[in-house]
C-alpha cells in the first residue's frame, strides 16, 4: 500500500463497473481510471448532458475506452429500479457506490426521505440490492461505498432517521455517512455468512477539492459561502485525483478485506491509500441489524438471498 497510485491498478480487461455520480469529481476519475485498465464502465448519473459529455471526455482522453451512460437518479427511487431494471449486462464486478450530497439546506427526495439520508444512504442501499444477482453471478465481484471521515461527528438516530424532529445539515450529513459504514459493515457481514465472496468495502476521498463544499451554499445562492468554500478546497484540500485513489484502491487492490475502510494516510485528509480510522458505532452490530431492516422497509428493496 505504501505509495500507491494508479499505475498500480491491475488490469480490468473484461470487468464491468457501474460508477454512480460518475460525471465530475471523484466518481470521473475513479471512471476515467477504471476504463483506462480495460474495464467497461457505465456511468450512472442523474443527468443526461452531464453524463454524455464525461463518456466524451473519458473518451477523449483514454482512446478506445468502453464508457457509456445510464440515467440514474437516487432521489427517486422509480429511477434507481429502472436503472437496474435496463442494466444489459450478466455479471457486475465493480458498483461504486460514490455519488453523494453534503451539508444542503433541508429538502426531501421523490419518495418523502431527508434529502441527505435518502440520497447518500437509502438510494444507493436501493442500488445494491437490485443489482446484487449480477454481483453474486461474477466471481470476484465488489461493492465499494464512499463514506467520509465526517462520520464521526454523528451516529445515526434509529429513531429520527429523516432527521424530522431536529435539522441540523452538518449532523445530517455525518449520519448518513455513519450510514454507509454501517450499511458496509452489515451488507460484508451477511455476504460471508451465505458464503458469497463478493467483497464490501468503505472508502474516502479525505479533504478533496470537488464541487460537493460548494453545492450547499450554491443551492442558497451565498455566493460569498461559495467562494469561500471554493477557495478554501484550493488551499488546503487534495485534488480530486488524489481523492480517488482510495476508492480506486478499494476496487482494484488484491488484498483489500470485507468491511474495510481505506482513506488518506496523512491524517486522514490526504496522501495515499491507507487503512482508516471509524468509529466504533459503525461496527455496532445491532444498530447495523436495525438499519438494514428499515432501509428494506423504505425502499421496499428487499435482499431476499442474503436474508438470515
């Protein structure tokens, strides 16, 4: 691990991955780096043009690159089935669960869910479980979600998952991100217990210069919250290439484990891939139990061959 980059992804001739929020940021380079080593990569996005237009520039830049768009937008359930519904292949090697929202102002998705929760968490728990036949159908399959080391802020409150009684965007995002640790957690736990060896892991990107400080405050029109932010992720944060290189390694890397968590080694915020730090929460098996049960109950997503 030390010093890895991605001159070390293995090759991926023959492997197909679905990258969501693949159109800018982290998701475009985790896409743009995957095609490079051969891998057929679907770019799933909420829009159209976006997505059309990073194929084009993957293409541009990798020649011969096999990327395509598919519409999916995890605000809305009936977009994520019919995503999985008109997904054409047999076998899926790589879902990345990577796009995301952070710190918005309150909102609700199609289906009535706290933006942040619904999003980050609920649609991409959707996702997974309505692909998971291909996942178990292609030998060496793995699902990796992206998470954030901001989850420490916050565990989840099993009883105010929409965050109906109190908003606050920060606690919001922190515990929709605890969410997907522990949606990792329980997903790698019930794979081993059937005897499946697809492989569920967490990642983060550290402090990454992307869009996601911004949209916010952009969304509330302070152009002056904006440019801060902006300038901020210029100073301090990594770029957005480097911020990949955790997920890439997650994907990619032959000796990643079930239930990891690999980040930035320097304090977390950046450098290369290394093992992270997590809360002890998002191994709390129970609570992990409890939310798997109401994520099926939300979304009506059931997954019916990984139920005990």
């Amino acid at each position: 691990m030390p010093g890895w980059n991605a001159n070390h992804i293995p090759d991926q001739s023959g492997r197909t991955a679905v990258v969501t929020g693949a159109n800018s940021g982290i998701g475009l380079i985790t896409a743009q780096e995957l095609a490079r080593r051969g891998a057929r990569v679907v770019l799933a996005c909420r829009s159209e043009a976006r997505g059309t237009e990073a194929a084009a520039r993957i293409t541009a830049q990798v020649p011969g690159a096999q990327v395509e768009f598919g519409r999916l937008d995890l605000a809305d359930l009936s977009s994520v089935r019919r995503f999985a519904d008109r997904y054409p292949y047999s076998g899926l090697d790589l879902l990345i669960n990577n796009a995301g929202v952070m710190a918005l102002p309150y909102g609700k998705t199609a289906d009535g869910f706290e933006t942040q929760f619904g999003v980050n968490h609920l649609g991409h728990f959707a996702l997974t479980g309505l692909l998971l036949p291909k996942l178990l159908n292609t030998p060496g399959a793995r699902v990796v979600s992206l998470s954030s080391f901001m989850h420490g802020m916050a565990d989840i409150d099993m009883g105010d998952l929409n965050s109906e009684h109190r908003y606050n965007r920060w606690t919001a995002y922190a515990r929709s991100k605890t969410a997907n640790l522990l949606f990792v957690h329980e997903l790698a736990r019930r794979l081993g217990a059937a005897g499946s060896q697809v492989v569920a892991a967490a990642a983060h990107p550290g402090y990454a210069d992307t869009n996601l400080q911004t949209a916010g405050a952009r969304i509330e029109g302070k152009k002056a919250t904006e440019r801060f932010m902006a300038a901020g992720g210029r100073l301090f944060a990594q770029p957005a290439r480097s911020g990949a290189l955790p997920t890439l390694y997650a994907a990619t890397a032959p000796d990643v484990r079930p239930d990891s968590f690999t980040g930035p080694k320097f304090m977390g915020w950046r450098g290369a891939p290394a093992p992270s730090k997590r809360s002890a929460w998002t191994f709390d098996d129970v609570k992990g139990e409890q939310l798997w049960a109401a994520s099926e109950q939300l979304t009506r997503v059931r997954y019916e061959s990984l139920t005990p």
